[in-house]
C-alpha cells in the first residue's frame, strides 16, 4: 500500500519544502501538490519539492482541464520530467463544481465528465509522444467519472467511506488491467477525533466534499435529501459554515472523511489492502500541519509490524 500525503499550497514555500523532505525522509511514498484551485502555480511549487527530496514520487494535482488547455498541462508536465526525472504523477479532474463557480466557470456535470475524458486522451497522447513516462490518474467519484478512469493509469476516488469505496470498486474490478493504480484521496485527521463535528478542520473538508457527490451516488447510499439541503445552505452562505455542517450531521461526514487515531488509521488500512486498494492519499487538513505530516510519518513506520 503506497502512502502519500497532499500538501498545502497556500503555506509559504519554504514551509511546503520542509514538509516535503520530512515526508520523504520518513518513507512517505508520495507528495502532493494541490492545484485546484491555489494561489501558488503547483509545477513550481512541485519542481522546488524535486529539487529538495531525493524517494518520494511527487504528484502534481487535483488538475483542471477546465482551468488549464490540454497543451498548458502536457507542457508543464513535460518539464518537470525533463527537468528532474521521471518522478511525477498527474491526477486530472474536473474539480468541485460550487468552487468552480466560486471562480467564475459553470458548466453542467455532463460538459465536465465531457471535458475531462476528453483531455485525459490528449494528455495522455501529448505525453507519450514526446517519450516522457508520467503516470495520468483520474479523480473521481461517479460512476461515469469511475469508469473513464479505465484509460488512466489509476483513479483516486474522492472519499473515505470503506462501503462507498467498495462500491466504486465493483463498478471496474472486471475491467482493470495489471498495474493499474486504486486508491483514495479523501480528507484526513489523524489524531483524537471523538466527534468529527467539534473539528472544524475537517468537518468542513469533509463537507465539501459531501456536496460535491453525484446525484447517483447520492442517491445509491441513501444521502440525497440530506446533501441536498446542505447545498441549499451553500447557496444561501456562499461558504461552508457550522450550520451546513450540521445539517449533515457526523454519520454523513465520517462517509467523506477519515479521522481517527493511528491505530484506527491502521486497521482502516488493513481493510483497504483487503479490498483490493493499492495507494492512499492523505488530504488537507493532515498536510497542513508539519506536526500531521510528522503522523504520518510515524504510522508508517510501524505499519505491517504487527
């Protein structure tokens, strides 16, 4: 099971490097950087991680096709891997659709399901024509979004939810090729998390998340009514706050979220290698405290021991 763990972007650069060489010092398989939406370009940000990391894998993502062309990404890209090796990976999604809005591009889930598969085939293309190796993974966590994932290199699936990520697991297993990449990028906490509601941190990542679910997905496990009334609070507030939040409630939260302790994280783990998961990454808040990082970090180590 490979680790990896999304840095905060919105740090000043000097304190995203020294998370990163902690988690490559300590084993941490992957560092992210986050691109949607940031105040800092992520390939700078990832090149400057290259140049101060000597093991990890460094990924570059969530990236828009919405926000960048085609071209713009196979460019950037391409001089990471010229420039420091074939180290990085690409994880490609439409983005959030209320953050997209936020920043001024609306368009329907179908135009963006549309657009995504489509510039995942011309990266991809992009890519091995000029001979770089560059791994294309997809994020997603519909079923259309799922299954176009097929013609990337993996998919990271945007929740926690072990009953959801075994759901989205069946809609491909049959499908799925040698070497394919499995895994899951939700928020995380590792820490004492009695009540994922009295932490603000978290609570607030996993709702956003929560109101970005598909209507099939919504629909599938029962959530519709419940995400539907957290979006209308959205609209009304133009941001998450206390009352979205509560209106989930902790039972829906805890589906787009981990947060617990280490020895939780470990059994939660487990059961993923069980299920048929390759790789994990650790979403904000966990990246954005070097103390997080120092947990991960930690957990690692002792992981398989037992």
């Amino acid at each position: 099971m490979r680790w990896g763990v999304a840095l905060n972007v919105r740090d000043d650069m000097s304190e995203s490097l020294r998370k990163a060489e902690i988690a490559d010092r300590g084993g941490i398989d992957n560092v992210w950087v986050t691109d949607f939406p940031a105040i800092r370009y992520a390939p700078v940000v990832a090149a400057a991680i290259a140049e101060r990391t000597k093991s990890c894998r460094i990924g570059v993502g969530l990236v828009s096709p919405l926000l960048y062309p085609s071209t713009q990404i196979v460019q950037f890209m391409s001089t990471l891997v010229d420039s420091y090796g074939a180290r990085f990976d690409l994880l490609l999604g439409p983005g959030d659709k209320l953050v997209l809005a936020s920043i001024g591009v609306s368009c329907s889930s179908k135009l963006m399901v549309d657009k995504t598969t489509h510039a995942l085939d011309e990266i991809k293309q992009g890519l091995s024509e000029a001979g770089h190796t560059c791994s294309v993974l997809l994020g997603a966590q519909g079923p259309k979004m799922i299954k176009a994932s097929l013609k990337a290199d993996g998919v990271l699936l945007n929740y926690a939810d072990l009953e959801m990520a075994e759901w989205a697991l069946n809609q491909i297993k049959n499908e799925v090729r040698a070497g394919f990449q499995l895994g899951l990028f939700p928020p995380t906490y590792v820490g004492d998390c009695q009540d994922i509601i009295t932490n603000q941190s978290i609570s607030y990542s996993a709702a956003m998340v929560a109101i970005g679910l598909s209507r099939v997905v919504s629909n599938s496990f029962g959530l519709l009514d419940r995400i539907q009334a957290a979006r209308i609070l959205m609209k009304e507030h133009g941001q998450i706050n206390m009352d979205m939040v509560n209106s989930l409630g902790s039972e829906i939260l805890q589906r787009f979220a981990f947060c617990g302790t280490s020895e939780q994280l470990r059994n939660y783990m487990k059961t993923l290698e069980k299920i048929g998961f390759t790789s994990i990454v650790f979403g904000p808040p966990q990246g954005i405290r070097k103390r997080g990082v120092e947990i991960l970090v930690k957990a690692k180590s002792t992981y398989g021991m037992d």
